[in-house]
C-alpha cells in the first residue's frame, strides 16, 4: 500500500506540471492582455506594469519562476480583481462556500440516485422504469444552467404568487435549495442511470443466481448482494464529480450570484486574471487527483478481492 500510495503522489506531482505548463501557454496563446477595459492605459503604463508583474519577460521565464514560487506553496497575487492580494488567500476564502453547496448537492444526488437506480434495476421492463429512464435521460441531458433558470422562473416569482426562495443566494438555509438542486439534478441523473447498468450486469452474475437457487428474497439479493459489486462504477465517478462540484458549479454559481470558487474563476477569465487562473486551475487539478486516489482507496473496501499493489482495479 505504501508503495502504491507513492507511486500515485509522484505521478500527480507529474500531472499536476502537465496541467501547469498547458494552463499557462494557452492562457498566453489568446490575443490581448490584462489590461485592456474601456479605459485602457497610456503604453507607457501598460510597460510599467507588465515590467511590475514580469509580464514583459520571455514566457519560459515566466513559467519557470511560477513553478519556482508554487513549489514553495506560493500561488502568486491577483494583478487585476484584488490587485497584489495573495492568489491562495483568494481560494481559502472562496472555496468554503462552493464547497457548502458542493457537499449539500453531492449527498442529495447520491441519496436519491442511487436507490432510484435500484428501484429501476428492481422494476426493470415496468412503467416505473421507463419513467425514471426518460427523466433522467432529460437531466442529463439539459446543462445546469437550464436547469437553474427553470427553478428561478418557477419558485422565485416568475409565476404569479409563487415566490418560494430567494433569487440571489445571501447565506440563508432558504438560499441554498435551489443552488443545490440545480447543482445536484446531473449527477443524480447520472448516478441513477449508471447504478441501474451496474445492477443489472450484477444481477445476470452466477454468485446472484446461486442466491436466487437457495431461496433468498429477490429484494434483499438486489439490495443487498448485487449492490455492492454495482458501487464500483458508481464510486469512479464520484470521485472527480465530488471535486468538481465541491470547486463551485462555474453557471450556477453565475445564475444565483454565489460569492464562490466557480463564479470568481469565470470573472478571472474575463478580466485575464493569471495568477488566479493558474492558481484556481491547478487547486481544481489537485482536487480531482486527491479524490481519484481516495476512489482507489474506496475500491478495496467495496471489495476486498482488488490489489492495489498490482494496479488492479
């Protein structure tokens, strides 16, 4: 296990340079600098603040003292929304909240997913079934964003004497409903239609119709038997679909005005923000790494027959 577990640090220290240095030049590639706005700088200026930032120094130079500095934990400063304010202050301040709506979401998604998955294994063929097959077919495929905008119209005065929530989230438990609902409404979809493949590639296994052959009940073998080996696919996409949302659904958080991770990450982008896009890009990257590891950590103890020291999964 040890060696395991070092092997996958040294590879997302690899991954995480990949995604550094591919962040950086494509952030570099498109047109423009940060600061162009409608009332763009004299040259003069513009000089004396590329020179402040090292801006105007080659981008191999600038790459290389960014990997310098983030390998002593130091992430950079804002150069435009919070001008010389510490990059990884910005996300310790930012990241609590996408992640209260994050973890709200996910427990919603994966306590209804799941059973509904089951609940389709279970009625396979019957109406019930199909139901819950076109529904979540229909969450999958509509973006979040429709699906927030659906909510706002809906239950936030957008018919006539319905005004059930707020339609700008202020930190009240009222505000965090449909933010969590829009957030979790995917990977509910998702997971109920994924735990209903996995249960039914468990059910057709020998070890269920060995159970069937000794007269146990088909509920308690569905529920029971054929749900363990049916967590394992559903385990593997939990593990980046937890970081991301926990990172702030980058729409919803748009669409109901969350002082979030996700919404300050798209004004970094419009505003060309660097250091807190390379620094918002690389906290996500390494989000997404800890909770693959974790994934395969979860694995051995949904069943204890993997070897993780063999790389099996």
């Amino acid at each position: 296990m040890a060696k395991y577990t070092a092997k996958r640090v040294v590879m997302a220290l690899l991954t995480l340079l990949v995604v550094a240095c591919i962040t950086f030049f494509l952030m570099n590639a498109i047109p423009g600098n940060p600061w162009l706005s409608e009332k763009t700088p004299s040259q003069a200026t513009i000089d004396a603040l590329n020179a402040k930032y090292g801006l105007d120094q080659p981008l191999i130079v600038q790459l290389g003292k960014y990997l310098g500095n983030l390998l002593q934990g130091d992430f950079g400063v804002s150069i435009k929304m919070q001008k010389n304010r510490p990059v990884l202050d910005i996300i310790l301040e930012m990241f609590p909240v996408s992640a209260k709506v994050g973890i709200v979401a996910i427990c919603w998604a994966v306590v209804v997913g799941v059973p509904l998955g089951c609940l389709a294994a279970y009625k396979r063929g019957t109406w019930v079934d199909s139901l819950l097959r076109v529904v979540c077919t229909i969450g999958i495929s509509m973006p979040g964003f429709v699906v927030a905008t659906i909510l706002l119209h809906t239950l936030c005065g957008g018919i006539e004497g319905l005004k059930i929530f707020p339609t700008i989230f202020d930190g009240t438990l009222k505000s965090y409903v449909l933010p969590c609902a829009a957030l979790g409404f995917y990977p509910m979809c998702y997971l109920s239609r994924q735990t209903r493949t996995a249960m039914l590639d468990s059910i057709n296994q020998e070890y269920i119709k060995t159970a069937r052959a000794k007269g146990l009940k088909n509920k308690k073998i569905i529920f029971k038997h054929a749900l363990r080996n049916a967590l394992i696919p559903v385990i593997t996409y939990l593990g980046p679909q937890i970081a991301f949302t926990l990172c702030g659904g980058l729409v919803v958080e748009k669409v109901f005005s969350i002082p979030g991770l996700g919404r300050y990450f798209i004004q970094s982008i419009q505003n060309r923000d660097y250091p807190v896009i390379m620094g918002t890009t690389i906290f996500l990257a390494a989000f997404i790494i800890v909770m693959n590891l974790l994934v395969d950590l979860a694995y051995k103890l949904v069943d204890p027959r993997i070897n993780l020291s063999k790389g099996g999964n």
